[in-house]
C-alpha cells in the first residue's frame, strides 16, 4: 500500500489521494484544458480566441492548454503556430485506431511523435503526454510501452464521481498501480515507478443527473449560453471549493461550431482570470506542480509556470532592490548609533 512520506516520496513518488498534503487554502486551483484528435485551421481560431495572448495568470503569465494530436487530419504548420504559442503538444496515436496491445500503443505513439517531430516545430524534448483513441486501453502493456518510448504521463483512465458534491482524485504515480475503480478495463495493476498518470475525471451534467466522460459528450447536454455557462462554472466551483484537485476539461474543438457553446466558455475563462488563485496551465505545467507543491505565497516564483526571460528579469531587480535597501537601512542605523554613543 502507498504512504506518502514513508514508501513514495516526492517529487518521484505520489500516492493516489482525494486529499493533498496542502490545505486546499494554499493551493493553487489548476484549471487545465486538453483538447483531443487533428489540428486543423478551424479549430486554431476557436484556440486564438479562447487563449488569447492577452489571457494572463495571476503571475501575469499567458495561460495555456494542451493538443493530443491525431495523425488523421492534422494541418502541421497549424500545429507548429500553437506550439511557438506555448501550448503544450502530446500525442493521441497516428491511426486513432482502437488500442488493444502495448505493442499498438507502441507503434501508434512513436508513428505520431516521429509525425510530430518531423513536420512541425516541436522537439521530442517538448513531448511527454499520451492519450489513448477512444479512452481505450492496453492496460499494464501500455504503460510499459510508453516508459520505454520516455514518456511521462498518460491521460486515458477515467474516473467517475457520483455527483457534484462527491470529490475527484489527484493525479498519482503509478508505483503501487491504479488503485482506483476500473472504469474502462484493463487499467495497470502492476507497478510503474514514477510514471503519472491523469484521471480523465468525469464531469457531471449541468443537472447534476449523470456524468459526462468528456466535457462535450453529456447525455444531458446543455442547449443554451445559460446552461452550459453553469455546466462549467459548477464543476470547476465543485473542485475550487472542494478538494482543489485540477479541473480538467477534456474536449474535441469541433464542440465550438456552435455560437452558444463558444461564447459560454469565452466567458467562463475570463471569470476564471478574476480570481487570484485559479491558474489555467497546460498538463505537463501541472505535473511540475505536482512534483514540487509550491504553496500560492510562492507561486510567483514558481519556475514551471513563469513564463519570459524579461520577467524573471524584473523578479531578480526586486530582489536585489530589496537586498539593497536593507543594506543601505542596517548602514544608517549603525552610523547613527556609533554617532550617539560611541
Ligand atoms: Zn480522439
């Protein structure tokens, strides 16, 4: 059985909980978003719109978000635009075949890197995510294939809360297994020392009647601006004023071809940005999070999440101005001292 601190320890090792180590007060509320399948032109203004340049954290930096990238469909310069952007890109296969055997997701996962690699501007060294077609899994196999190819995460196994007041799962290693529920079968029983792995958590209708296993697949699915404002705000709400695990929205962008679902979450991200602990961040800036919890009177200087050479230029002034002037104060006390008694 995993115990943190004692058998699994940071930022290697963590344990599957419901309950950070963190209060939920000092932790930063991750919102990520993973949109799945082909780039295409299309879908690069629904992107430029929601994440636009001008979007910024609470540590002033743009916020970002992460492509699980087809080979069926994929417009490669579109590709290359998004990643110059800062978004994270990972890989979802090159068929977007049904995954049965670790050596499907082998041959899929290096096809569409290499893919990804040679016709666009990302580097391997850029690439560490994977997501499964369909959710479908090899299990044990899988995860074995995708540590031996270097990656570090997969976000294909899902997890489904009973309602809204119920509280997800924080992503884990895999050193003890999945110790979870099995949604989808198989899920890995075996130990996987240091690889992540993100629970696809399941989102509830706007209802709160049945789970949604992506964000656009609702049985129950809102129809209007109105309904599927709310569907967003009370599931992130549910994770803001809960456990504060990340909210994730797991998505195709085909979903904003509809004027009303695009215009509620335009809204829905700039009333995230009013709050000042609410961070929209790519998955692999999670991760970082998760390997090194930095509690949000640090979180300005948190390394993963900052973002141009010019910022952290203007951090290291501020320090040193203020090293500067407690020199400058320490000097005068002692002068004035040794000028009244000595
Ligand atoms: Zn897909």
């Amino acid at each position: 059985m995993c115990k943190q601190g004692e058998n699994c320890h940071l930022p290697d090792c963590f344990c599957s909980t419901f309950h950070h180590l963190l209060d939920p007060e000092e932790i930063p509320q991750i919102v990520y978003f993973a949109f799945d399948d082909g780039v295409k032109e299309q879908a690069e203004a629904h992107y430029n719109r929601l994440f636009s340049e001008d979007r910024k954290n609470p540590n002033g930096c743009p916020i970002s978000m992460t492509l699980y990238v087809s080979g069926d469909q994929t417009e490669y310069p579109v590709l290359s635009e998004l990643s110059k952007r800062g978004f994270e890109i990972a890989v979802h296969s090159m068929s977007h075949e049904v995954i049965k055997t670790g050596e499907k997701v082998r041959d899929e996962a290096i096809g569409q890197r290499d893919n990804i690699i040679n016709f666009s501007n990302v580097t391997v060294n850029q690439i560490h995510g994977w997501r499964s077609p369909y959710l479908k899994t090899a299990g044990d196999d899988q995860i074995q294939a995708l540590q031996d190819l270097n990656f570090t995460y997969d976000v294909s196994f899902v997890y489904t809360r009973k309602t809204m007041d119920d509280l997800n799962p924080w992503p884990f290693t895999l050193d003890y297994g999945w110790t979870l529920p099995c949604d989808l079968p198989p899920c890995p029983a075996k130990e996987h020392p240091g690889f992540w792995v993100v629970p696809v958590n399941a989102m509830r209708d706007y209802g709160d009647w049945a789970a949604c296993r992506s964000f656009d697949s609702c049985a129950n699915k809102p129809l209007t601006m109105n309904q599927t404002y709310n569907y967003f705000m009370d599931n992130f709400r549910s994770h803001y004023q809960g456990n504060r695990a990340p909210f994730g929205i797991h998505m195709h962008a085909n979903w904003f071809s509809k004027e009303e679902h695009i215009n509620a979450m335009d809204k829905a991200i700039h009333d995230l940005l009013e709050y000042d602990d609410v961070y929209i961040v790519s998955i692999n800036q999670a991760l970082e999070w998760m390997k090194r919890p930095t509690e949000l009177r640090f979180i300005d200087r948190f390394k993963p999440w900052r973002c141009s050479p010019l910022e952290e230029g203007i951090i290291t002034f501020r320090v040193v101005l203020i090293f500067v002037l407690v020199v400058v104060a320490v000097g005068i006390y002692v002068k004035v001292m040794s000028t009244l008694f000595g």
